[in-house]
C-alpha cells in the first residue's frame, strides 16, 4: 500500500513517520511532482497539480474538519473524500467557545479594564435566561458546543440544514427557520463549514436580527462574517461585542480594525488545533476499513461542500 501526504502547513517530518508506524508494512512518502502513484491521500490544502496527478487513488484523508480548500479543486471522479470526525478538537472547541461565552456574560473583560486601571468596581449580575446561546451549525464540534454550553445553565439554540434533536438544545433547521434562530439567540456562536450558502451569512441583514446587545463569537471560517458589516452592529449598539478566532485572511493584516477595537477580542485560529496523534489513528483505522471494504465516518457529500 502506497499512501501520499501533503500540508501547506503542517510538518511532514513529524506526521510521515507516525503514518508509517500506525499503519506497518505502508509506504508513506511526501508527495511531490512525478511521484509515484499512490493508493491514499492524506493532505491540507494541496495544490491541484498533486490531486490531477494522483489518479488512482482509493481516497483522500483531509486532515482537519473543514473542507472548504479542497471543495475548490478539481476532485479526481468517484473518489471519496473524507474528514476527520473529531481528533481531539471537540472538547478544545467546546473550551474555546464556553470560555468566550462565559467571559463575555460575567463581563469579565470590564473587569480586567478596571483592574488595570487600578479601578476596584462590582457590575450587577446578569441572568442567563436574558442570554441565549445560539449555535449555529450542529456537526461533531457544534453538537459538542452546544452540549457544553448548555451545562452551564444557559438557554441553548442550535440551527442545522437539517433537522437534530439535541438534548437540552431547542432545535432550528433549513432556510425558513434561520431567521427565527437569529431572533431568539442574544450570543450567537457560527460552527458552519464554509459553502457557497454559507460565505457571508453573518452579514448586516442577519446580525440586525439577533437580540439588542449580542455577541457573535467565529470559530468556522472568516468568510462566514462580513468585517464591516459586525464592525458597523457594533459601532451602533447592537451588538455588545464579538470574540473571533478566524479571519478573511490569515494571519490577520496589520492595520485591521480587528486589532484594536475595544470591543473584539481575536486570537490566531487556535481554538481548536489538529492533534497530530489522534488524527493518525482514525486515519489509520478508516484506512482500515476501507481495505476491508467497509463504510466510514465523515465521508464528505461533494454537492453540499461538507
């Protein structure tokens, strides 16, 4: 078995030899231009030179959730394309996004404004029932998002393309019911992979219906929110604030109104990092299956994007 790997940013010198480890008797090389066929791939974000060469391949491993970089390539036909299900980010997203939430209900952010000012104040304690979560996309990491969330006793919202019944989670799906979504949510979480229907959904029209005083918190792709639109909800009032973690362009331009305005916080797409030693072994063990001939979790449907 011959399997090819490829990453515009991650380190081949560490991820080759744990391939080759969890899955003996492979060969596992870097790809390159004219290598030799291969039976798999395992890549992030390739060149579309690689995917045209490769025409035998069984199918190809994203190493990460998001496959918006391959859905823009050319995809060898009848080639399955497949994500990794979770490898370990859930729970760091589930951290990323509970902490935001949590940070920005207990205005722990004017606390430490205070606190560096030398200013020793109290704020009235708000109540969670006014604060509303709304998840929207309900994946592997939105569903544990919304599960995290909604322990700290906060009213919880999610919105799919389809219907799911999530425990504890009041359930939204399709284009009819995203509206009504944005209206009963006050902080307003975007887990979306990014598609041709999803690129600029957080935009004037849909931030203007979440409640007064909202918070947006990304942590999917930067072209889920247009910039100067969630600027402009914020500048007006409407919106209380935003916590993001991705961005149009990364890293981000010096010079972004992102970098000081006093009411976002940005961190550089760290909420939920690829594990390199879990993502190997659900690569290996879909691998697998695959040789067995069986089905496998986080097949991508190429007409939806995800």
């Amino acid at each position: 078995m011959r399997i090819t790997y490829y990453s515009a940013d991650m380190d081949a010198a560490s991820w080759i030899p744990g391939l080759q480890a969890a899955i003996p008797g492979a060969s596992v090389t870097l790809w390159e231009p004219g290598a030799p066929q291969a039976d798999y791939a395992v890549v992030w974000k390739p060149p579309q030179q690689m995917l045209d060469e490769q025409s035998g391949l069984k199918a190809i491993f994203n190493t990460g959730a998001g496959v918006d970089a391959l859905m823009q390539l050319r995809l060898p036909d009848d080639v399955p394309v497949i994500r990794l299900d979770d490898a370990g980010m859930s729970v760091q997203m589930a951290e990323y996004v509970s902490h935001a939430v949590i940070r920005h209900f207990r205005e722990l952010d004017g606390y430490e404004s205070d606190m560096a000012m030398g200013k020793w104040s109290f704020r009235k304690p708000r109540s969670r029932a006014d604060y509303p979560v709304g998840v929207l996309g309900l994946g592997v990491l939105g569903e544990r998002v919304a599960k995290a969330v909604a322990q700290f006793d906060f009213p919880v919202n999610g919105w799919s393309q389809s219907p799911k019944s999530i425990a504890g989670v009041q359930s939204f799906h399709g284009a009819a019911q995203l509206d009504a979504f944005l209206a009963a949510s006050r902080i307003v979480v975007c887990l979306l992979p990014l598609t041709p229907d999803t690129e600029n959904i957080l935009n004037a029209e849909r931030l203007a219906m979440i409640r007064p005083g909202g918070y947006v918190i990304n942590v999917a792709r930067g072209a889920h929110v247009v910039d100067a639109d969630l600027l402009a909800a914020i500048d007006s009032g409407h919106l209380a604030g935003a916590t993001l973690d991705v961005f149009r362009v990364e890293p981000l331009p010096q010079g972004h109104a992102f970098w000081t305005h006093p009411k976002i916080t940005i961190t550089p797409h760290t909420s939920a990092r690829t594990l390199r030693s879990e993502s190997i072994a659900q690569i290996a063990r879909k691998i697998a299956a695959l040789q067995n001939g069986e089905a496998v979790a986080g097949r991508v449907d190429a007409a939806r994007g995800y």
